[in-house]
C-alpha cells in the first residue's frame, strides 16, 4: 500500500430532489446546497452526523456516484464524477471504495468468501497470478486484525458481523484507495469489536495514508476517529469545523442537542435522551425559515422568517444558525 495519496473527491453545493406523483409534481429534497471535501496531499478523516433521515445515506451515494446531483456537482481529481470517461471512471471506482453498514448483504452466501476478495483482484487485474491474488489477500486480512488461515474458505455464515465487516475492510485496501466511504461500519457489530474496527480505520489513515469518510449516527465513535466533523439535519449540514471543537464547544443547538442525548457512564446522572425527539417541539415556532425552529430551545420568531446561510465564524468553522451558540 502506498503512503502518499493525492486523490480528492469533493461536492460542491450539491443537492438532491426526489420527484413523485404525476408528472413528479411532488418533490421532496433529501439533500441541499452540500459542500464537502476529502483527500488529497494530507490524509485525513470526516465524520458526517446525524440522526436518521438527515440526508447522510444521500451524501454517501452522492460521494460514490450512485446517484447524479439534481443541483451542483461531485468531483473526484477536479473531473465531475456525472462526466467521467470509461477510463476516469475504472480510477475512480477504484480509487474510491465503500464499506457499508451491513456486510451480510455484501455477501453472496453460496460462495465462500474468498471470492469476494479474489474479484476486485480479476477485475482490475492488479495480481500477476493466483499465488499473487492469494499474498495480496492474505496481507490485506493480517492488516485488518484476521489471520487468514481461520478466515478464508469459510462461508459467510460461518464468520461474525465483526469479521466479515474486518474482511470487507480487506476487500477495499486490495484495491490500494485513496478515499474510503465508511457507512455506519460499527453499528452493527458487537461493542467488544467496535474499537477494533475504529483503531483499524485509524491506522489506514497514519499509516496507509487513506482518507476516510465516517458516516455514522454516533457522535462518540465519531469524536474518537475524525479529524473534522459535519452535521446534517434535514438536509442540510447546520455545523462543521474540527472534532474537538464541535463536541467542545458546539454552535449550533441540533449538535449541542445530539451530544446531550449522549447517555452518561455514570448511573447519576439522567440520560436526555428526549433532547432530540423528532417532530414539532411546543415552542410554537413554525419551521418554515430554520428547519431546526420547532424544535429549538433558542429560536424565536426571526429563525421562522428566512433560513441562515452556512457562515464561517472562524477558520475552518461553520455553523447555520443566525444565533449561534457562545457567541454574541
């Protein structure tokens, strides 16, 4: 594995509207003016948060050029990912792997496992040979916390939730990446595995040099990993900036809201866990301006009026809100 990669995958005031009814007169926006980037000289990790039906699955397909903006663009290596050509686009696929929530799904239970990793090998045509294909496999299962001789020839079925998501992990280093796109890699794996897993994606960005995108749900786990966290809600990212400042100090009232419904180690102390309870929040305050308002402790009548832009209150920090929180 190389230590130095340039790849940097980016969107730019992206959004997403999904049409329904006759004629598509219904839409609804899944995803809105999103702007994120990642990669390039210096490895680094983002965390994109937030609470289901945040847009977050939306943004990952985005980023994998499953799915075309209806707005903006999706870059990889300055070229729009929509407008690849057949070469820049087996770069890109290669270049850009994903692992997902659920890595059951990934497999195909007939076959054992060893033909998910000997395929992207055939594909791409990066072993000389069998023998080749198999030192590959084996380095990439030993890099990720597996040995082998206990994991290949094994069936899906056979394997935990931790293991198979350790070997999709493998499956994605094989192809040397520069960016990989985590989709809630631990949420469904045993507490036990779930530091394994996260020290694994941390050493793929030191040591390897991959940059990563963290999608998760679990401001913790995100706090433990990203250099850089972006918050979605409804949509659209409401705050970014570095890791520790947002959980330290957050700006704007959604995030604070996800890192009081945190529950606390210790059994003293209540757990918020109706901090963030969807739908209207009594205030009174119709979300037609903030999508936050109805639900916000702070809003008042001016967060109903017209919706804050995304502003940078300080270098590399970002919050929508037109009273941010600590400030003035």
């Amino acid at each position: 594995m190389s230590a130095s990669k340039t790849g940097r995958l980016e969107a730019r005031d992206a959004s997403v509207v999904f049409r329904s009814g006759f004629g598509g007169r219904i839409a609804k926006t899944a995803l809105r003016d999103a702007t994120l980037g990642i990669g390039g000289e210096k490895p680094s990790i983002v965390a994109v948060v937030g609470e289901s039906g945040s847009g977050k699955t939306t943004l990952t397909h985005l980023l994998l050029g499953f799915r075309s903006p209806t707005s903006g663009t999706v870059t990889y290596r300055g070229v729009d990912i929509a407008k690849m050509t057949g070469g820049e686009r087996r770069v890109f696929r290669r270049e850009v792997q994903a692992v997902f929530q659920d890595p059951f799904e990934v497999f195909n239970p007939f076959y054992r496992v060893d033909h998910a990793l000997f395929t992207p090998l055939s594909v791409f045509g990066i072993a000389r040979d069998r023998n080749d294909a198999r030192a590959k496999i084996e380095t990439a299962l030993e890099t990720v916390g597996l040995r082998p001789g206990e994991t290949l020839g094994k069936y899906p079925h056979q394997l935990s939730g931790g293991q198979r998501q350790r070997i999709m992990i493998a499956r994605a280093l094989l192809l040397d990446p520069h960016i990989i796109l985590a989709d809630e890699p631990v949420s469904m794996v045993d507490a036990s595995l779930r530091s394994t897993i996260l020290q694994t994606l941390l050493r793929l960005k030191e040591e390897a040099g991959i940059s990563l995108v963290y999608v998760t749900h679990d401001l913790t786990t995100a706090y433990q990993v990203a250099d850089t966290i972006v918050v979605l809600f409804a949509g659209v990212i409401v705050e970014s900036g570095g890791a520790e400042e947002v959980i330290n100090a957050p700006r704007h009232p959604y995030t604070r809201a996800l890192i009081d419904a945190i529950p606390s180690p210790d059994p003293d102390v209540p757990w918020n866990l109706d901090a963030i309870e969807p739908g209207e929040g009594g205030n009174g305050i119709p979300g037609t301006g903030c999508p936050f308002a109805p639900r916000c402790p702070f809003a008042t009548m001016d967060c109903a009026r017209a919706e804050p832009a995304l502003a940078e209150i300080a270098p590399g920090r970002h919050v929508r809100c037109i009273r941010p929180l600590g400030g003035a």
